[in-house]
C-alpha cells in the first residue's frame, strides 16, 4: 500500500525511510486511473537477479 502512495503522490503518510525505499524501487512500477499496481521492469531482467534483492 506503501508503494502505491508513493507513485500517486501521498507520500505525507511516509516516513523518510519508506519514502527512500519506496524511492529505490518505484521506477519499476506504475499504477492507472484505478489505481491497480503493475510491475513494469525497465531492463530485462532474470528471475536469479530479481531474487537477489
């Protein structure tokens, strides 16, 4: 839930350490209109890098 604050705009309800993570990782995701969460990668990326983080 976090997140989606984040990429919409409603980070006042963030503390200073969510908002840097959130920060980190939000250029992987996007939400629409409805506000679902998509999960939209900008590099291809392979299951082993992704279950490194």
């Amino acid at each position: 839930m976090g997140l989606k604050k984040y990429l919409i705009g409603e980070i006042r309800d963030l503390t200073q350490e969510e908002a840097k993570m959130f920060g980190s990782i939000a250029m992987n995701y996007e939400v629409d209109q409805l506000n679902p969460l998509f999960y939209c990668p900008t590099t291809e990326e392979t299951a082993a890098d992704r279950d490194k983080r």
